[in-house]
C-alpha cells in the first residue's frame, strides 16, 4: 500500500538527527532539505528542538502536500547532509499526528515544541493586544485616578491622599491589576508608570490646589530616570503643565517591585529629593526583602501591607509583625501607615501598637471627587456599606 502523503495546510515537521550537527549546522540542514520538497517560500518558521530534533512549520495551503511522504522528505534530509560532508547519519522524519512519531525522543519534541510554539503565539498576539490597549488608554488620558485619604487618628485629620489609578469603567483592563499586569506583559511598565504619575498629579491640583495635604502616588522604581539616550526628560516626577508640587509628592515604592538598579535609583533619588519629594515604602511586609528595600530607598513613610492589617485583632502573629516594623520605622526615622483598615478593631489594634496614620474603607472609600472637607468619625459607618449585615440584621450607624 502507498504510504500515505503529509496532507495539505499548515504542516509540522519534526527531524531528528544522531549525532547532532556541530554548530548549529541541523539548523540550516534542515531547513534545506525542506525547501528541497516545498520551496524555500513556503517555510513558516524553524526552531531548534530538544536534542538533536528540529521543528519546521510549512505553509501548504497553496500546494498539494498530499502527494508529499515522509519518505520523500526522509530522503532528502539524507542527501542534504552528504552534501554538507555528515554521512551515515541516523535520521527520524516525522509530522504532527504521524504514526512515525512514536519514539519518546520524537514525542518529546512534538509535545515540546508545538506547545512553545502554541504559548510564543499566544504570548505574542496578548501583547500585541495590550500594547494596543494601552496605547489607547494613555493617548485619551482615559485612566482614571481614584483618591482615598490617609488620616491622622489622635487628631482625625487628613494628612494627605493616595492616588489609585484605574482603567476606564468596563474596561477589561478597569483593575489596577489588570493594568499594571498588561503593562508588564507589553513591555510598557515604565511608560504606563510614568502616565499614570503624570495624571495622578494633574488631577490632584485640580482636586485639592490650596490644601495642605500630601500627594502619594505608586510609581515602579526605574519610572523614577529617563533611560540612558532618552531625548526628553521624562519621569513620573515631570509634568506637561500645572501639576503638584513635588515638595508635596511622596512616591510610593513597592516592596512586591524590587529595585534591580540601585546606583540609578540613588541617583534619581538624591535629585528628587532636593525637590523636596519624600518616598514611601508600600506594601511593607508583604515581600521578602523588606529590610533591604528600607536600606536602599530610606523611606520618610512605611505602608504596613494591608493583609498583615486584616483581622490583626485575631491573629497574634501579625500584631507582631506590625508591633515589629513599628519599631524598625522608629529605629529609621519613617512614619507607619496602616493601609486596609475596615474595623474599629483593626484600628485599635494599630493605634495600640504605635500607629498614627491609617487608611482604609473605615474612613472612606476610594473615590474620583473626594469631599474637600472630611468628617472622619462619621466615615466610619462605611464599614457597614463595604460589609452588608445579612436581610434583617439590625443596623446602627453613628
């Protein structure tokens, strides 16, 4: 019976050569032999496979493959390598859904391979659609930028606000997880950084011009520069137009974002700092370098994470931890922050422990028009809004 051709569309190929070509050489072997059957045009893509193998995409979807085998294929393999001067080579030829393909040498490379190649294009094509994305949102200025006070207990004061930005509303990118993850995956981080600083302090001199309140904005630690040949100074310490001042700007640094170019960022500090800018340590606790990070950024301001601060009433552990980066503060000259507090429990529990500044839906919710006038205490009935009681549980509010 006539052995069967390789079918007509998209084909994979995988070759397999033993021993290995020196230098790469199974790479370019391969990819003559295929062209040899199909043409040189019609060669998708090639990549080197585990081993020895090597995979070879082949657009058939113009040509009649089905008169292809892998015979035809085997043979010239083997012709294309006595060309090349590496006789007696052991060759496997096979394709996706071959019943060649029944070595664990040949398997391997099929179950390999073809899921690269599957998650590369999917990669490819999700980041291809975020930059597209965010390119969009940025260009409009469509990113919204919530603020949510930081209050002074002893005196219920506000002390200042920090900026949470936010993609549009409905948006698949509305999170600020979501925006900042499709940043990532698009290779826009430091961009996306840099825009979202930029409104945050626009729309706070909108909000709060002639308040004497601070301005915390989240910024990734290599938005702080502009990368060496850049044309234009551009950070997230520099504005088109009235912004914030910076001498009222503290910049948050997330212990989750480690600083992998310290000599920069003590650069771009030291001059942010003789603007008068101050600098946060956010999400303290939560990572696993958090004395390093107090070390190199020297914080003003440390942000207890808020899940140490979540039912720290109940867990004794965590009043531990908070109880100890109290002290490391004290020991560094920075004010704690308690971020998350949505009880009055939670919140006796911190001032306990020495903290002063707290955020959290206690007080208020994150919102785009904050009231410019603040009645603290009678904030604190959020916590039911953020909590429902069950139908029929009686509800007190103060």
């Amino acid at each position: 019976m006539a052995e069967p051709g390789i079918g007509q569309g998209l084909a994979v190929l995988i070759f397999a050569i033993d021993p290995p070509l020196p230098n790469g050489a199974g790479l370019s072997t391969c990819f003559a032999a295929a062209a040899q059957i199909f043409g040189p045009r019609r060669i998708e893509d090639i990549v080197m496979g585990p081993g020895s193998t090597t995979v070879v995409i082949v657009d058939g979807s113009a040509s009649d493959e089905s008169e292809v085998t892998l015979s035809d294929l085997h043979l010239a393999l083997v012709a294309e390598l006595n060309r090349r001067g590496f006789p007696g080579r052991t060759v496997e030829v096979a394709t996706l859904g071959s019943p060649r393909a029944t070595t664990a040498y040949m398997r391997e490379a099929i179950e390999h391979w073809i899921g690269h190649l599957s998650a590369e294009t999917t990669v490819t094509a999700q980041r291809r659609s975020y930059t597209a994305a965010l390119s969009r949102i940025l260009d409009s200025s469509a990113a919204r930028t919530l603020f949510q006070p930081i209050v002074d207990v002893p005196s219920e004061v506000v002390v200042g606000y920090e900026a949470l930005s936010r993609g549009p509303l409905g948006h698949h990118l509305e999170s600020a997880t979501a925006l900042l993850e499709a940043a990532v995956i698009a290779g826009l981080e430091r961009e996306v950084h840099v825009e979202l600083a930029r409104l945050a302090r626009e729309r706070a001199r909108e909000r709060f011009s002639g308040r004497d309140v601070l301005l915390f904005i989240n910024a990734a630690p290599t938005s702080l520069w502009t990368p060496a040949g850049g044309a234009i100074e551009r950070s997230a310490l520099t504005g088109r137009g009235r912004t914030w001042p910076l001498r009222k700007t503290v910049v948050e640094l997330t212990e989750r974002s480690p600083i992998h170019n310290p000599r920069d960022f003590l650069i771009a500090r030291g001059r942010a700092r003789r603007q008068g800018v101050q600098f946060a340590l956010d999400d303290a606790g939560a990572g696993y370098a958090g004395l390093a990070a107090v070390a190199i950024a020297a914080p003003e301001f440390i942000k207890i994470d808020m899940e140490l601060v979540r039912r720290c009433d109940r867990d004794r552990m965590k009043r531990a931890v908070i109880s100890g980066l109290v002290h490391l503060a004290q020991l560094a000259g920075a004010t704690v922050v308690a971020e998350g507090v949505e009880t009055t429990a939670e919140l006796d529990v911190v001032s306990s422990l020495g903290v002063r500044l707290v955020q959290g839906f206690l007080f208020a919710l994150p919102t785009e028009f904050p009231p410019l006038t603040q009645p603290v205490t009678s904030q604190r009935h959020i916590e039911l809004v953020a909590h429902p009681s069950p139908p029929g549980a009686l509800i007190i509010e103060d």
